[in-house]
C-alpha cells in the first residue's frame, strides 16, 4: 500500500506541477502581450505627435 501511495503521490504531484506550470506560462504571456502592446501604443502615439508637430513646423516655416 505505500509504493502506491508513494506512486499515486507522485503522479499527483507531476499533474499539479503540469498544470500550475501551464497556468503561470498563459498568465505571464498575457501579462507580456499586454506589456509589449502598451509600449508599442505608447511608441507608436510618440512618434505620430513627434511627426505631426514636425509637419506643422514645416508647414507653417514654408508657408511665410
């Protein structure tokens, strides 16, 4: 009866591993996905305001 606790123990164990392992994998990549997204947007809003005021500035200097 031991060795097969000892084995069912065990078994328990890996499957619990398995799946907590899986779970903090899907936790951290969305938590990654969410990151990277945001720096991007954040970039991504940077660059169009730094364009934007760089256009307005030739514009306005070529129209005098």
């Amino acid at each position: 009866m031991q060795l097969v606790m000892q084995l069912v123990m065990q078994l328990v164990m890996q499957l619990v591993m398995q799946l907590v392992m899986q779970l903090v994998m899907q936790l951290v990549m969305q938590l990654v996905m969410q990151l990277v997204m945001q720096l991007v947007m954040q970039l991504v809003m940077q660059l169009v305001m730094q364009l934007v005021t760089q256009l307005g500035n030739t514009a306005a200097s070529g129209s005098d």
